[in-house]
C-alpha cells in the first residue's frame, strides 16, 4: 500500500515548522518519523518542496533543525510581504475567466515582477539542499507554467536539475524570479494549491503537513482542508496550531520568522506524534 508524505507550503515560515514538526515527532516516535521520511511518494509544493528533496537527500532530521534554528543562514528578504502576495492575487482574481486563465494573469504579474536575478535565487536555494542529485526516491515537486497557466510535476526523470524544480517551485509570484527551464518559465506550485493532493492520487494513505490554519481561505477551489478530505485514500493531516501560526508572525517571508516557527513545529511534532503512530499503525 503506497503512502505519500505530503509537504505544503508556506513561505520560510513554512520550511521551518515543517522541518521542526518531523524533528519532534523523532525526538517522541523515531521509528514513527523514519516511516514518514521514508514515504514512498514524497510529494512538495513551494516550502514542501525544499524540506521533500532536504529529506529525500536522506539529511538527518536533527541537522536540518538545526539549520533552521542557526543564527546565520543563506536566506535573503525580497521585500515583498503576505500582503504585496494578496495584491497580486486580487489583482488576477477580479477579472473573469477560467481557473488557468486566471493563473495566466498571475503569470503575467510574476513575469513583469522586478525581483532578484534569477541565479541570486538560485543560489539560495542551492544552499537549502543537502545535495544537488535527485534522490533515489520518489520525489515529486509541484509548479505551474506562468504561459499556461498549466501545473507541472518535476521528478528525477523530468531530465531538470532538482535545484531548479524546487527554485520553480518556491518561486513566488512578485517577490522571486519565475525560473527558467527549457525555454518555459515557472512560478509557484501552491499558485494552485498548497497540497495537490491529486499528484499522490496513486497512494492508498498519505500525511500531510499544512503551515496554516485549517480554516486558511485559498484563491482556488474550497481550500485546503476540502481538498485533503477529497483524497481518495486515508488521511491524516496537521494544520499549523495557534502557537504556530502565532510564531509565523506577519510575513511568512522573512528570513527572521525561521527560529521561532522552527521551534514551534518540534513543540507541535512532539504532541502529534502518538496519533500519527496511530494512523500509520492502523
């Protein structure tokens, strides 16, 4: 029965809760988080898509914290905040048209959008990776076409560099760089959906870890928490708890949210865990 792991996303904020929430549920249930870790789909959109090639990587748990809990990092601030994002979400909204259409317009937005150089940002994804291979796993990664509107799943037989799947991935639209592959530019998987959880529709159960709340609005579609529940298969999902969210602070964005939303994710790892043994045990 394959079982996916399931990495949304959710800015640097994200990344950082994600990492702490599997580290907690080792420090509570080891043999519990080796099973997650290794998933046999390990499916990542936008911050999900970094902590899946991190642990795909086979990077140990506790390294990866620490990472995210060091003074220093390799992380830089665009200067776009939640709210620049919700402006340019507006914006492709208001107009009628299709869902791929409007994601089109957000494309366009993202295209037009003056960021960093595309190989600044590159770098600093380069630095998020344990390793520049894919793993020998089955890694997913989620991003949409800024031309089409369409949504792409890189994997290690895409033929592109798993730096630049996640840097697609991860690319923000208005605060980073659509990414070049192939002549085709890509912006944020969870442009679309944080989860898509139809890329692991293969999978008989799948986990999920949501830095957000369960009730988040989501430009698309009934949200998150609908879109889990749709999932043809078992699920067990964890939604970013109020003490989470509360460390996420205003702008998920800013390198400076990583230690506490780090933090809080092990706190939160650690209370989970038991019920997540649960559901892989069940």
């Amino acid at each position: 029965m394959p079982r996916a792991l399931v990495l949304a996303g959710g800015g640097l904020a994200g990344i950082a809760w994600e990492t702490g929430v599997l580290a907690g549920i080792a420090d509570a249930a080891p043999d519990t988080a080796s099973k997650l870790v290794n998933s046999d789909v390990l499916l990542g959109t936008s911050a999900g898509s970094a902590v899946a090639a991190q642990i795909g990587s086979g990077a140990d748990l506790d390294e990866l914290y620490a990472r995210q809990t060091a003074e220093e990092s390799h992380e830089i601030d665009s200067g776009v905040t939640v709210d620049d994002i919700t402006a340019v979400f507006l914006t492709a909204l208001g107009a009628p048209g299709s869902t791929r259409e409007r994601l089109q317009r957000i494309g366009t937005i993202a295209l037009s959008a003056q960021t960093v150089p595309e190989s600044v940002r590159r770098t600093v994804i380069a630095h998020r990776l344990p390793s520049l291979d894919w793993p020998d796993r089955d890694l997913r990664i989620t991003a949409i076409d800024t031309g089409t509107g369409e949504l792409v799943v890189f994997t290690r037989r895409s033929g592109v560099a798993v730096v630049d799947a996640v840097a697609a991935s991860c690319a923000v639209p208005g605060a980073w760089p659509p990414v070049t592959i192939d002549g085709r530019r890509y912006m944020d998987g969870g442009v679309g959906s944080t989860v898509h959880m139809a890329v692991a529709q293969d999978c008989d159960a799948a986990v999920v870890l949501v830095p957000a709340g369960e009730n988040a609005p989501s430009p698309f579609g009934d949200g998150t928490a609908a879109e889990i529940a749709e999932f043809p298969g078992r699920t067990f999902a964890v939604f970013a708890d109020d003490d989470a969210l509360a460390a996420f602070g205003r702008n998920p964005l800013d390198p400076a949210c990583r230690q506490p939303s780090a933090v809080a994710g092990r706190a939160q790892g650690r209370r989970v865990a038991a019920a997540i043994t649960e559901f892989l045990t069940g």
